[in-house]
C-alpha cells in the first residue's frame, strides 16, 4: 500500500469521525482546527438537538469511548450542543490529541510545483503533495500532504440578510445588533426582536423568545402561510413539536409574521435597528427593532481552494456532482437523503475531497449521519485506489 498521509481540516463531527477512520487503516493524519475542538457546536451549546444521541454518534466513536470507560448518553437522549461536544466530542479528540492541533488556522490549500492552470485535469497532479498554509500562535507555516479531507463546515460564514444574498445596507453598521444562527437568547426578554428566516433555526429562536415577555416579528421571504415545515408522520417528534409550536405562535397572535418579505436597508437608530422591509405586492414599511437574530443559514469558505482545480455546484457552491444528486432528491426529508458515494464528493483536483455540511454548500438539509457515511466511502475509495496503484 502506498503511504498516504492526511491533512484533516476541521476538528467537528466529521473530522474527528475521519480521524478515527484514518487510525483504524494505519495512515498518518493529522487534525487542523481554527478554534478550539468542535467550536461551531460549541457557538450552539445552548440548544437542545431534535434528533437522539444514537443518530449523532458512530459504532467506531462509541466504542473508543467505551474502551476508556468513559459513560456516554443514552442512545435516546436528547442533547444539548454542550453535552453532545463535552460528552462525545472532545473525548473522542483527547483520545487523540497527538494528531490534533488547535488554534490552528488553515489559511490556503495548493500543491507543489503546480498552480491552478497546470495541467488541468491530469492525473500527474495527484504526484506532488498538497502544501497547507497554516497559522498558529506561533506565526505562519507550510505542512505538506497527499489527502486533504476539507470537514471545515460552514458555520463561520453566516448568510447576509440584504434582498438577493447580499449584505442589506447598512448591515455592517448595525453588526453589534445582529446575531447570526442560535444565540443564547438570556438577555433578550422584554426586547423587540426581528427573527430572519424559515428553518429549523428560525423556528427554534422564535419559540424560545416567546417564551419571554418580548414582541416577536419573524420575516421569511416565502409566501407560505405558516413559516415553519411540518413533515406528515414526521419520524422525529421533537422536530415536529418544535414545527408545530411555531405555527401555533403565529396562529394565535404571539409571533407577528412577515410573509414573501425582503429587508431592504437596515440603520441604527437611538441604540434601536431601522429595518426598511418590501413584499411582492408592493407594499413597504419600516419596524423599529431592538435585536435582529438572522437564521438565514450559513454557506461555505470557496477561498480556501481558490488555488486548487475544484470543481462546485453554481447554485449552492457544494461539491458538483453531490449538488446534482442532491438536486434529484429535492423536496425529500434529510432522514431519506443517502449519501450517495465517494464518487460525488471527488474534485478533479486529485486527493482533495470536501466532507461534511461542507460538500451541500449552502443547502440546509444535511444530517451528522450522513457525513459519517461519506467518511466511510472516502475511505474504501482511497483503499481500493491504493490497492489498485501498487497491481
């Protein structure tokens, strides 16, 4: 077998789940991560999952746990972002810290002695190692690889609020007024607050806050009648109850919803939010907000490939040939989604494979489970592939 070693970007879910296929097949790897490990899960440690522990987890983490004798949730436990990275996460990383390295920026990807118009397509690419720019508290540095397994996620690139994906003007002024997915919600009761968006987020922030004595105005720029989906025979009924408690907040009066609206400007006024707002019949208004939560989902990092020949879907910036099968599936509960194979997370950049929410781009229905099932593809993929270079 030909020694390959692996560069892993990104210490979450679905690096670490690299990480232990990795170990298992005796390869050299090792772990970047910029913050500390799981840091995305961590920026929503408040928030209670929808779906069991026993869906979040893997055979293989399960049992590097459980061979430490360290006591692990109930497969039908329903956690905390916080319980699910202290109690799964970051054990899994101290069992192998040699490999990890926090606080570990990956700033560019390329390869040796080729730049992004060498020989395009060409499998002689697939020779020279990758080269990692990385920076620490120590500075910058280049370490070198011949996988690179991006798992960097999407969570540190929020989408803007502006009509069209673009920032609204004015969202930069008001940056201090907005707080972009789950916030921790402690220190807005008795505040007028704009809640922006129509998934799962935005149905979660907007059941929390009513909670609380506070005005609650929720802008989804769909024309439905009700903002949040409720799936028939939903098989996962907190994420049905939490569907169906939003509707209700906005059936009885509680929550006041802005329907087939788009923000037009944003401006910060007497310490309070100008929200300019326009709907598809024309009419127009502004609404003066304390706080804005914009659960408007997050999209990937492009630039960090910028130098490499990757190849994404145009539409939501996944990984190509993923966003055409994503696409025959669409309208589908993520629950039914598959992963569909290694073949549709390859780059024609040889070596360079995009993991994890990562590879859907900006497309929101992505489940834990389903990056574990791409981590095992990717991993029979570069075993036969291995095997059939050294016939």
């Amino acid at each position: 077998m030909i020694p390959r070693t692996i560069a892993i970007i990104g210490a979450g879910p679905i690096g670490l789940e690299a990480a232990l296929a990795a170990e298992a097949r005796g390869r050299e790897f090792k772990i970047f991560e910029r913050g500390a490990v799981a840091d995305s899960v961590r920026q929503w440690g408040h928030v209670r999952m929808f779906s069991p522990f026993g869906m979040n987890a893997t055979a293989a983490g399960l049992d590097r746990l459980r061979s430490a004798d360290i006591e692990l949730p109930a497969p039908e436990a329903l956690l905390t972002g916080a319980e699910f990275r202290d109690r799964y996460l970051r054990p899994l990383a101290q069992s192998m810290a040699a490999h990890v390295q926090e606080q570990t920026t990956v700033l560019a990807v390329g390869r040796a002695r080729y730049w992004k118009g060498d020989s395009i397509g060409a499998p002689e690419r697939g020779v020279a190692p990758f080269r990692l720019l990385l920076r620490d508290a120590a500075g910058e540095r280049v370490e070198e690889a011949s996988v690179v397994l991006d798992c960097s996620g999407t969570f540190a690139q929020p989408n803007s609020l502006g009509e069209g994906g673009i920032p609204a003007p004015g969202e930069a002024a008001c940056a201090g007024k907005i707080h972009y997915g789950i916030p921790d919600l402690a220190d807005f009761d008795g505040r007028r607050v704009l809640v922006v968006g129509a998934g799962h987020s935005a149905a979660t922030v907007a059941r929390d806050l009513a909670r609380g004595p506070g005005e609650i105005i929720w802008l989804i720029r769909r024309p439905r009648e009700l903002p949040a989906e409720e799936l028939p025979n939903d098989p996962l009924p907190e994420r049905a109850r939490l569907a169906a408690e939003a509707n209700e907040l906005v059936r009885c009066g509680r929550v006041r919803l802005l329907r087939d609206t788009v923000i037009e400007s944003l401006q910060l006024t007497n310490g309070s939010v100008e929200v300019r707002w326009r709907n598809s019949a024309g009419e127009s208004d502004t609404l003066v907000v304390d706080q804005i939560v914009a659960a408007t989902g997050f999209r990937p990092d492009l630039a960090l490939t910028r130098e490499l020949q990757v190849q994404t879907c145009w539409a939501t910036e996944g990984t190509y040939p993923l966003a055409a099968s994503l696409l025959g599936e669409a309208g589908a509960d993520c629950l039914t989604t598959p992963a569909f194979g290694a073949e549709t997370l390859l780059h024609p950049e040889p070596g360079y494979f995009t993991l994890g929410i990562k590879s859907y781009g900006r497309a929101p229905n992505f489940l834990l489970r389903t990056g574990y099932e791409q981590v095992a593809a990717i991993f029979q993929w570069l075993v036969q592939n291995d095997e059939a270079a050294v016939r």
